[in-house]
C-alpha cells in the first residue's frame, strides 16, 4: 500500500481518526460502541478486544463501511502469554536467559496475533530500583544492561523480521521515561531526576529496544522533573525521535493525554491536546483531547498539518508493515484452535524452572527426599489464580504446587493456613498437618487479597514484607521443630529476613503461569537443579528502599561502627539477598581470573576469562556475572556495575574456561557537560556469582 498517496486522500476528520484508540475504560461492552463513528473512520485502533468474532465485526465496519476501508490494529498486553501463560517478565528474567525470553515472546506472538491481535503493549522496560513500585513484576530489574539485554530479545521474539507474518505482532517498549522511579515507590507519582541518571540507567534499555527495531513506543504518566510525560517535548521529540532516532509509533498510555490537565500541566482540553501533539505524542490511547479539538487547532494553524500528517502517517505505516491492507480478518477457526500445546508447555515448564531463585538451602534439606511426608501449608500452594498473575492471558488455568505434588504421588497433607481474601489464619489446621508429616513445605507470599493483586499497576506497598497473617502461621510452625522450607511468591522484591531466619531452606519466584506446580516439583525433587538468580537487590527492611546495587559509594561509606556513616541504626547494612543471587544443588568455585591486557584503548574489547568448576554432586548451571568499577571519575561512579555474564552447565568435577568480552567503549557514562565519556584510569574488574562477591583484578584505560 502507497500510505503517501493514501493519506493525500484522507480528509482532516479521517486523519485525526487514526489517532485515537478506543480503551478500556471507554466502554464496558461494545454495544457502547458508536458505529457511526467507526463508519466516518473517526477510530484508527483498539486495545483488549478479546474475542476475534467481534474484531473481526469491528474490522469489517472499518474495511468495507468507511470511505476508504483503512484497517483498524487491534492492540493488548500481551505481557507473558496469551493462552499459555509464561512466568511473569521479572520472574523469567531471573533465568539470565535473553534468548529463553525471546521464545516465550515468540511464541506469546504467535497465540495473540492467530487471535487478531497485531500489537502488544510489551516489554516494560523501566528500570525497578525501588521495591516498593507495584510494577516490578513487568520489567527484567535493577539493572540498565541486563535490562537491555532482555529487552532486546522480547522484541525480537514478538517482532521476529517481519512483523507482517501470520506469527508475529508489533512490540512497544514502554513507559517513556523515568515511570519507575516514581518518588515514593507510589505509582503515576511525580519523577525527579537528573540528566545523568536518566541517560545512564534509565534511556540504555530504551535505546537497546529502538535497536531491535521497536514498532511503537508509549509514553508514562508521570511528571518527570515538573513536566508530565505525555506533554513533554524535550523527551518525545528532542530526546526520543531526534537524539535516539525512534520513527515508529509514539502511544500515550491510557488516559495520559487526558490526564495532563489533572496534573495542572494544561488549562483545559484544548490545551491538552495542542500540548500532547506539540509534544510529539502520536496516537492518544483512551481519552478523546484529538477527536474533540484536533480539528480546530489545526483549522486555527495551532497544531500544523505537517506534525499532523506525520503522525498519521506513522500510523499508516505500522498499519502497512502488519501486513492489514492485505489480511486486516483474524481467522476465526485458527483463532479457535489456539491453545495450550505440548510445544508451549514444554517452554512454559522450562522457562518456569529456570526462574525459581534459591535463597538458602541448610543441611542441603533440599531436594526433598520422595519417602518423606509433607506437609503443604499456605493457601497459594492451591490457588490456580494466583500462579498465573497480574497480566495473565485469556486462560487462567495453572498446575499448582499442591496438584503438582499430588500428581507425583508424594506423600502430602495439605492445609490452607490463611487466606488472603478474608484475612484470616488457620493456626491449628495447619499445625496438625505439619504434626503429621515429617517436612514442611510453607508456601507463601503475594497473592489476590482483599484488595486485589499484591502487585501490579498501582499495586504500591509501603512494607514489602509477606503478609502478617502468614508471618504469624509461620511463627507457629517454626514452633513445631520440623524442617521448614519456604516458597515464596511475589511481584517485586520483599524483606524475607524474618522468613530467612525462621526457615530451612528458601525459594523464591515471580508468578510462573501454567506450568507453576510441574516447575516447582522439578526443584522440589531435584529434577531441575536451580540455576536462577535474582535480578534486584532484596533488602532486609522496607525501609532501605530504593536499594539498588549500583549505587555510588558516598564519603562516608556505611561501617556499623562508624557513627557518621552512610547507614541505618536499625537496619543491617547491606542487603538480604544481592542482586545477581542464586543458590544451586551443587557448589562452583572460580579460580583464575585473567584478562586480555593490561591497559586498553576505548576501541579495545577487552576479554575476561575464569576458569570455574563443579565442585559439588550433581550437574549444574552457573551464570558468571562480570562487573565493573570505575575507580575515580569526573562524576563519582558506582560500586560495581554488570558489564556482561554468561551461563553454563558443569558436571561434577568438570572445570570449564568462561570468557566474556567486554567492548570498552560501554564503560563510559555521561559527565557533567552530558557528554558520553570514558575517563582514561584505573578500573577494577570482577568476575562472580553476583554482585557482592567474586574474584577481583584491575586494568587501565588509556
Ligand atoms: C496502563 C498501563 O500503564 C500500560 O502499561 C498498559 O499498556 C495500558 N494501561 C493499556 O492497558
């Protein structure tokens, strides 16, 4: 299709048309929907239309009942799964698996777009330093390269080469910029933040997904430092489109546009809309400033025809490269045979396995020994919707730990212990299976409480432990003498400390989707041995929030017994868990460390190697995580900061070289003038299993 020639044709109403999006919170069924409107070409998309049939309606009043039969695209969140749920992103993420995560995007792409959708609102690439944000769940964590490295493969896996095929659908990387930095963990809430900062932590993964050819982008909902995002045209258009080259499609997210007046930032709808357009936003996803005033600053020469065009024109184009001038109908009875196949299981169990994080194993009491009785105690060992999580797809179906144990013939009993949705705690029903059994088995975390999901949009906590009932059954329990391991599920980092000092052994995961109950029993019972680690820091205390490793160091680096230290007197110190941690079956141990030079150029790549091995029983995967600290800078630098990893399998005894290369130019970082600079000086490398510990050496940059 000519989209030039196309919109030379569109009439100003057919061209603002484009760039409205009907939402979700626009209408409650579609008999709301005006069809009127839709005929006059006045809707360019929609988001959650979730039953072909009726898209196939919609599209058929827009293709061969408007004027000129421009296709609608039909958008959702797509987040981790469509008919098979897969972990949640941050869970996943924990397999330091970019390649793991391109498949299950691959294979979301390929349910969602046999189910006429062409378009996901994923991957979240929002740097989460803070626990207490209720959207860490959608991300890949803490930190900006692993970050980037994953947000790389999910929009490779939904785009693949050609967004056109009949398996693939349009990704955007969002919130446009900053979102997850929101002061106070609180969700939507005002960004303050430095230039330098957001060009070195939080713009990498940005960049890296307009690197993997991103469609679209959708822009947050916060003010960042005073200017609300959806409104602020140094980020969308100086910084977004001139500086980082981003041409596709710049959504708002739902209801922003509108929003910019509530924030104070416009006078009245007028305003706002001449303000979102001004700023660069291209389509305004469910609220109506374009339909209504569009037109009229356009007609006054507020808005010109040239920013107009440009953004229909952009649309046109993502329309054009799906391929839906072509084949704008979803297949109904391929739509129909969609489901949940061997294939996808297989990749969901195997995803899910690989993301469970080991926290701590005494006494090696895990794998658990099949003979021994277990006591299953924790209402979220049940419940099929709480596997699943926020964002889930069109199926809510989940294998839970209990049926998965039950399945496996193992001895269990099994109690619910509370219940979140009432919160109540059933002490003496949970004793008297933990009485019975030999082992306990305490699962617990986030679920669906009486408010809802644990986390998630807006799901904001400001005490990020597990919930108190659970503490409390758990106090009782530890009272019993028997061994206790712990599975804990949640959304985002918690302060498992008091967990951690009543348990045995610890696991922890995001939500794992469908195959939850198989993957968990692959761990339980040694099957899979854990290779996860965590990708935020957990900190002991709610408190230490926002606790990321890559901080800088102060003048007064924390020292317990240092009065006027950078600490807290009532905290410990460091974390709970670091970042990049992970327990496994066996032990690694690294010997070694070597690199390429000693002193390099910026051109250079430098090459680190060590040599680890399997020093415990049973085969195992590690992932070698290489971090960086640049000693002195013209701005201070971070403690450490990953620079690459890498993972791979040991038999016991076997020993195996890791080499990671490590470009030196990505050293770099933006001083005070905001140029990008690598600062001639001492650097010291690590190479480790996370972020705190790990052998050590040092080169020079010329
Ligand atoms: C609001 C969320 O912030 C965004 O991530 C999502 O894509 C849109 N709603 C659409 O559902």
């Amino acid at each position: 299709m000519d989209v030039k020639k196309l919109l030379s044709r569109m009439t100003l109403d057919e061209k603002i048309g484009q760039l409205v999006q009907f939402g979700p919170s626009i209408y409650k069924n579609f008999e709301e929907i005006r069809w009127d409107t839709l005929r006059n070409g006045e809707i360019g998309s929609f988001i959650r239309v979730r039953d072909p049939k009726m898209g196939n309606k919609l599209q058929k009043c827009a293709v061969e009942e408007s004027r000129l039969g421009i296709p609608l695209v039909f958008a959702d969140d797509i987040i981790h799964g469509y008919y098979t749920n897969f972990p949640v992103p941050a869970a996943e993420a924990c397999s330091w698996e970019p390649e793991l995560a391109e498949r299950t995007a691959a294979l979301a792409a390929k349910e969602a777009r046999a189910s006429g959708i062409q378009w996901t609102y994923a991957p979240m690439v929002d740097l989460a330093r803070d626990a207490r944000w209720g959207r860490n769940s959608e991300g890949a964590g803490e930190d900006p390269y692993l970050l980037s490295c994953f947000a790389k493969a999910r929009v490779k896996g939904f785009q693949g080469d050609d967004i056109s095929a009949p398996d693939k659908v349009a990704a955007c990387a969002k919130h446009f910029v900053g979102y997850s930095a929101c002061i106070g963990g609180r969700d939507y809430n005002s960004v303050e933040m430095s230039e330098q900062t957001l060009y070195d932590m939080f713009l990498p993964p940005f960049f890296a997904a307009i690197d993997a050819g991103v469609a679209t982008v959708m822009s947050a909902f916060h003010d960042f430092n005073g200017v609300p995002c959806a409104g602020n045209k140094w980020l969308m258009t100086d910084v977004l489109r001139n500086e980082m080259k981003f041409d596709g499609v710049l959504i708002s997210d739902a209801g922003a546009v509108g929003q910019l007046q509530t924030h104070g930032y416009t006078e009245d709808e007028k305003d706002t809309a001449k303000k979102a357009m001004d700023a660069g936003t291209d389509i305004e996803m469910a609220s109506f400033t374009y339909t209504h005033h569009l037109k009229e600053l356009v007609n006054a020469g507020d808005i010109s025809i040239e920013r107009l065009d440009e953004a229909v024109l952009r649309v046109l184009e993502l329309k054009n490269r799906l391929g839906l001038f072509e084949n704008p109908y979803a297949d109904t009875d391929m739509a129909n045979s969609i489901g949940a196949t061997e294939e996808s299981l297989a990749l969901a169990r195997e995803c899910a396995r690989k993301s469970i994080v080991l926290l701590k194993n005494k006494n090696n009491i895990l794998p658990i020994n099949k003979k021994s009785k277990i006591a299953v105690i924790g209402a979220l060992a049940g419940n099929e919707d709480d596997m699943n999580d926020v964002w889930s797809g069109k199926t809510k179906n989940a294998v839970t730990i209990y049926a998965a144990l039950k399945a496996d013939n193992y001895k269990v009993r099994y109690a619910k212990g509370y219940d979140l949705k009432t919160d109540e705690v059933f002490v003496e029903e949970a004793l008297k299976a933990a009485r019975e059994c030999e082992i306990i088995l305490f699962v617990a975390g986030e679920g669906i409480n009486y408010q809802g999901y644990m986390s998630g949009e807006a799901r904001n906590r400001s005490d990020i432990k597990i919930p108190k009932i659970q503490q409390e059954l758990l106090t009782e329990l530890k009272k019993t003498g028997k061994p206790i391991i712990a599975y804990i599920f949640s959304g985002r980092p918690l302060a498992l400390r008091n967990v951690d000092e009543a348990v045995d052994a610890m696991l922890w995961s995001g939500g794992l989707g469908t195959e939850t109950g198989n993957a968990v029993m692959d761990i339980l019972s040694g099957d899979y041995n854990p290779s996860a680690k965590l990708v935020w820091t957990f900190p002991t205390s709610s408190g230490q929030s926002p606790y990321f490793y890559n901080h800088n160091n102060t003048g007064k680096p924390p020292i317990r017994e240092i009065w006027y230290s950078s600490k807290y007197i009532d905290a410990p110190i460091g974390a709970q868990y670091p970042f990049g941690y992970g327990l496994s079956y066996t032990s690694f141990k690294y010997d070694n460390l070597r690199i390429s030079g000693a002193k390099f150029t910026v051109d250079d790549v430098l090459e680190a190697s060590v040599d680890i091995t399997n020093t415990g029983e049973v085969f195992g995967e590690e992932t070698a995580e290489l971090y960086v600290r640049d000693v002195v800078g013209s701005r201070v630098r971070p403690v450490r900061e990953l620079k690459g990893f890498k993972k791979t399998g040991l038999y016991p005894g076997e020993t195996k070289t890791v080499t990671i290369d490590v470009p030196v130019k990505n050293l770099g970082f933006h001083n005070a003038d905001m140029e990008y600079v690598v600062e001639p000086g001492k650097f010291l490398l690590y190479i480790g299993p996370d972020s705190e510990s790990g052998l050590k050496t040092e080169f020079f940059v010329k």
